[in-house]
C-alpha cells in the first residue's frame, strides 16, 4: 500500500512539473504521448485505489457536477478596470498626471500585453486551488471554481518552498488561443451549435457552462498578471517592492505568466513597445487589444491609489481596429438553412490583418440603410476582434453617379417565394421550406455528423439529387434507388451501393439525432437531447403544446414556439411521415422508461422536502417514468408538496391537482421498488 501511495505521489509531482514546463517556462520536456502515458497510469492507480484521491491531484480536472447557478462571491479587494487611451498624447497626459501627483520621484514603468479574454481571480490557501471568480461588477463575480479547475494551465497547487507564500490571490486573464478558437467554431458548426463571433466571446461563453464537464473539453488558457499575498504579507514584504518582482514571484510560484514584459524607463520605450506590437500582434497565437502600462514600483502605486473605477497606476493602450477602403461589388442575399435572409457585402478584394476580405456582413436591412450603402460604393471596412468584417461607413466623396439606394426585394432569391418579416425581428425569412436554398441546407444537415451522419453524402452530391429531382425533401433519401444513384455524374456502382448502405445505416441514430436532424430552428444537439429524453418519441414532441413545452429545463419560449410551428406545417409532418415509413428510429423505450409507478405523470415539486434534496426527488420521480415541470397546469398530475410551499401549492388547489406529501411519496416508491428506504437523506445515492 505504501508502495503505491509513493507510485501516485512520484507520479503527480511528475505530472505537475510536466504542467509547468509546458504552460509557465513554454519549455516541454516530454512528448505528448508520454505526457497522457503517466497521466493515464496515475488515472488507473486511482482508479484502483479511490481512498488516495486528492481534490489536487491532476487527474481531478475532468469536471464535477454541474451547477444550477453559481454562488456569488465577494472580492476582498475589489477588481476595478482600467482607463483607456487611444493615442500618445494620451499617454503622454498619463505620465504627466503621475509627475504631477508624485513629483519627487523617479518612475519605471512595465509595459504588458492586454489579453483579450475575461478577467479571473483566484485564491489559493495553504498552496491549494480554492477558489476561481469572475470579476462580476468588481465587488461581487460569480465563484466558477469547477470551471477554473479544469483549465491545465492554472495550478492546483502551487509550488512551494521555504520563503515562497501559501496564500495568495492571482488575477489574470482566462482566454482561447486563435487556432483553438476556429476549431472549436468549426465542430459548433457541425454538431448545428452557436457559433462565436470571436474568441473572447467563446471564453466568456466557456466559463458561464454548468457542466465543467464540457468546459474541460474547451481549450482554455490563462496568463497571470496581477499577484496579492494574503499570509505573511509582513514577513514577505521585504522581498518585494515592485510589479516586476511580483510577475517573477508569480512564475516561481508554478503559475503562468506572459514573457511579453518590458521594463520601460521612459515614455519613449513605452511608445516603442506599444506600436511594436501593433505591427506584430498578428503573429501571436492569441488575441490581444491593446497594452497595459503599470507603474513598476509597488510603493509608487499604493501612493497613486485608485480613482471609483481604475488605479491611476496603470492604463491600457488600445489598438484601433485594423481598416482598409474597398469597393463594394454587390449586396448579395443568403439565404440561411432555416430561411433566414441576411444581406452580404461582396468587396473586391483587399488585405487587412493578416487576410484577403472579400465578404463583410451588413446585419440586416435596417443597418444598410442606416450608413446608406449602396452597390459600387466605396467603403471602409474594419476588422475588430470579429472573425466577420464589418463596413464602418460609405465614403461618399467617391460615389458612382446614379447610384441607387438598397431596398430589400419581396421575393426570395432563390425560389422567388415571398420574404416574411416577423415582428420585432430585423431579419427577413424565406418560409417555403421547398425552397432550394433551404431544400439543400437542409439535407446538407440531415447528413451531416453531428446529425444522421450519412457518410458519402456530401454537398455536391446532395446538389446533384436535388437538381435532378430525385430528391425534395430528406424524407425522399431513403427511396432512393442505387442504380439511379450510379447514373450520376463522378458515381458508379459502389460507391451508389456504399450511399445506400450509408442512408440505411442512419435508421438506427438515437432518437435525439433524428430530432435536430430535423432542423427545427433553435433546436441545438444540446436542446435535442433533452426533448429526446423527455418525450421518449417524435409523435408525443409532435403533440406537445407550447404551455408544455415552456415548463422544460432547457426549452425557452423560442424554442417552444419554434418546435410548434414547424409541427404546424403540413409538409413538415408529410416529410417525418415519410422518415417513419422508411423505418427511421422515431422513438426510444429507454428514454420514455415505460412501466414505472410514475409512468407518463407530471410532477411539480414546491417547498423543501426532509429526507431528500429535491434533485434526488426528481431523479426517483423520473426513475419510475414521471416527468418533472417547474410550473403547474392543467397536465399536471401530481404536486409533491415540502415544508414551506410557495405559490404552486395555491394554484395546485386551485386546479384540483392531487397534492401528495414526501411521506406518501416515499411510500409509493417502497412499494413500487419492493424495499425500504433508510431513514436519511441520501435516497438518490441509495438507489
Ligand atoms: S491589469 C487594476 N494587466 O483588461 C488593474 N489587465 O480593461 C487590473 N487585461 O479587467 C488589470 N491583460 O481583464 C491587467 N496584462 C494585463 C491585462 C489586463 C488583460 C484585462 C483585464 C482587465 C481589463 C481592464
């Protein structure tokens, strides 16, 4: 046993510097595959031995449970932000300002890159992770330690040796590097998710997930910059006396820290670090806005102290958004899987930060006739942090005699159906769901991996079925017929025999993947699974009402409405009618967990229950077949009612709803479950 507890302990020490090699000193000293070796060998030892787990060993940042919402968390200090400047005679006021209110002395600044990411605190006591933040307000952020701990590059613990402190908050920043970013954006895409307009909000989107489990997945990284000792502060203070003492300290202390640092004894060196990188910003593998300027000395700083909103220590210098003039070629409309209409900018094209722009988004009509642009045009256009360039303004002086303003046409341009516009929307919407555009988008989904994963049926091809109309719709894929398939062009007889293989083979996807195969606008994978799982079947999502659809964890009154409307659709139900001929899964037993006691019945549960969490309630409730709403309605069967009972009580007796208490309750599972259930509050475990 001791042996093993050696083996574990040699293992993480080795895996930790291995962390720090890689993330702080950007010096790996072990190739990738012996990295996962040792981690997956310390995974297995624990695996084996669970009673040696440790809430820092590095096997542990695989995500815990997900979180309903995240506890709030006070900041001792709080985080403020900084002032901006845009030029250098802003700057120039900045330093003026400092020699003014410190007149006497002589100032050093450091100049440090300004990630564009989102601002986190961390606390570590007795050299461990405790406690991960947002910076909230600056007084208040959320505690996303479950998150934070799954991002590799921050510590579990910190290194420790005689002198160095346990106690410490760490501000930096969390951000996504560029390359990881486009990945991710490029697997949203397949699996129909939200796509990001830039990094930074990727990372804002990352931290804010309930489940650390798919946070951990998410390539995160952070780069510490600000360092405060909690303990020893006296005995330590000797040690340090400026922010570049601090970064070192940092770094020493296992967390990392950027080398992009200089020591600016002038304003002229401040001057030369900012527009170099300007120039170079490019090339760095992540996203920056701008720079920081901190007085070094720490003195210095606590003397200049802070106004309400920023310290008058330290400023950003913000890089203007790159732009270039164009001209714009056309206004051309695309017209999205779900119909939506948005207008393009087609540009000749232009190079601008580090690629050829030749498209821009214009948003919608309102946006184009607000800055009046208009075709042949000369425009400035910007890149920010967005992966879309934008058009600024029309630069009038250069205007082609003639020109006319933009008017959206009323006939879609594809298959000249009517465009709609719904109320308070600014886009326009194509709602002929034959339209080509969309019959194509549409299947192009239906196929894709993320989706019924039909392997072969690529975009061309799919082009090709539908323009010799061998196919309309998707339900039309499983009539296909292999020689029909073999006549086309760049086919022949098996790769037509491997389609249709292909296309027999997606019968079997889960239910989930038939519903956002579908293509129900607002219906994610994400939100698929939790209608898979509560309907168990295509028919009863089918039937659901709004109202019902509205009480669902997950499902908001978009999606509720989206999902009605598009069983409200003839020719949608005549195309699902044709997937079930076909065979196609349209329903799981598993998911609908027929049988139970609580088979089919909804529940609402209000006030707290004595021997279990409502969670556990839910999950037992569930377990039997029941579903669980969080408001009460005329479908409700069931309100199992706690001490304490908030207004659904009221409105259960009003309706006539059967009201049961947790003793009811748990007697009804005794019996239906053949055993009893122990007198404390761990039922959920227990089963
Ligand atoms: S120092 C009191 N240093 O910029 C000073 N901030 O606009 C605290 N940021 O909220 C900030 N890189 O999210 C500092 N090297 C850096 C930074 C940095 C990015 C962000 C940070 C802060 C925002 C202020």
């Amino acid at each position: 046993m001791k042996d093993i507890q050696k083996e574990i302990e040699k293992l993480r020490k080795e895996i930790r510097l291995n962390n720090y090699r890689y993330y702080v000193l950007n010096e790996p000293s072990v190739s990738d595959y012996e990295y996962d070796q040792m981690l997956n060998k310390l995974i297995k030892l624990e695996k084996a031995h669970p009673e040696m787990i440790t809430s820092d060993s590095p096997s542990q940042r695989v995500g815990g449970e997900p979180a309903r919402e995240f506890p709030t968390v006070n900041h001792e200090v709080p985080m403020l932000s900084l002032g901006n400047t845009y030029s250098r005679e802003e700057l120039e006021d900045f330093e003026k300002r400092i020699k003014t209110l410190l007149p006497e002395a002589d100032i050093q600044f450091v100049t440090e890159l300004k990630f564009d990411g989102i601002a986190v605190s961390l606390i570590y006591h007795n050299g461990s992770l405790v406690q991960g933040a947002t910076r909230g307000d600056g007084e208040r952020g959320d505690d996303i330690t479950p998150n934070i701990r799954t991002i590799r590059s921050i510590p579990l613990t910190l290194f420790q040796k005689k002198g160095l402190p346990t106690d410490i908050e760490v501000r930096g920043e969390v951000y996504m590097p560029k390359k990881e970013f486009n990945r991710l954006n490029r697997e949203q895409e397949v699996k129909g998710d939200r796509i990001f307009a830039n990094p930074r909000n990727a990372t804002a989107g990352t931290l804010k997930l309930q489940d650390p489990k798919i946070v951990a997945r998410r390539p995160l990284y952070f780069s510490a910059y600000f360092l405060r000792i909690i303990d020893n502060e006296s005995a330590l203070a000797g040690m340090r006396s400026t922010h570049l003492e601090n970064l070192h300290l940092l770094r020493e202390l296992g967390l990392p820290v950027s080398r992009q640092v200089a020591l600016c004894r002038t304003m002229w060196d401040v001057l030369d670090f900012c527009s170099d990188w300007e120039e170079k910003r490019e090339d760095l593998p992540y996203e920056i806005d701008g720079i920081v300027i901190k007085v070094n000395d720490l003195q210095q700083q606590a003397e200049l102290g802070s106004t309400a909103k920023s310290p008058r220590w330290a400023i950003a210098y913000k890089f203007k958004a790159k732009q270039a003039t164009t001209v714009l070629r056309a206004i051309h409309l695309q017209v999205g899987r779900t119909g939506t209409v948005t207008p393009v900018a087609v540009l000749e094209p232009v190079f601008l930060a580090g690629s050829t722009i030749s498209r821009a988004t214009l948003h919608n009509e309102y946006e184009i006739r607000r800055k009046d642009i208009r075709e042949g045009d000369t425009v400035l256009i910007e890149k920010g942090g967005d992966v879309i360039p934008k058009v600024v303004k029309v630069i009038l002086d250069k205007r082609p005699e003639k020109s006319k303003p933009f008017h959206m046409p009323d006939k879609c341009p594809v298959c000249s159906g009517p465009l709609i516009r719904t109320e308070g929307e600014a886009a326009v919407r194509c709602e002929n769901i034959a339209c080509p555009a969309q019959v194509h988008r549409r299947i192009e989904h239906f196929a894709s991996r993320g989706a019924m994963d039909i392997e072969g049926l690529g975009d061309a091809l799919i082009l090709q079925l539908v323009e010799n109309r061998l196919i309309a719709d998707y339900g039309d894929l499983y009539r296909l017929k292999k020689e029909e398939i073999a006549e086309l062009e760049r086919m022949g007889q098996k790769s037509a025999q491997n389609l249709i293989e292909a296309i027999h083979e997606s019968k079997r996807q889960a239910l989930d993947r038939v519903i956002f195969a579908l293509g129900i606008r607002y219906v994610g994978s994400t939100v698929a699974v939790v209608l898979a799982d509560y309907f168990g079947s295509i028919d009863s999502l089918k039937n659901a009402s709004q109202s019902e659809l509205d009480t669902i964890d997950g499902v908001g009154p978009t999606i509720a409405e989206s999902i009605v409307q598009f069983f409200g659709q003839k020719h949608n139900l005549e195309v699902i009618e044709k997937l079930k001929q076909a065979g196609v899964c349209m329903a799981e037993e598993r998911r609908s967990r027929r049988g139970g006691i609580f088979d089919g019945k909804m529940f609402v549960l209000t006030g707290a229950l004595d021997r279990m969490t409502r969670q556990a309630a839910s999950e037992l409730i569930e377990s039997e077949g029941g579903k669980v709403t969080s408001s009460v309605s005329g479908n409700t069967d069931y309100v199992l009612v706690g001490q304490n009972p908030g207004s659904k009580y009221q409105k259960a007796q009003d309706l006539g709803v059967a009201l049961i208490d947790e003793d009811t309750f748990i007697s009804m599972l005794e019996k239906s479950k053949k055993k009893k259930f122990p007198r404390d509050s761990q039922l959920a475990i227990e089963i």
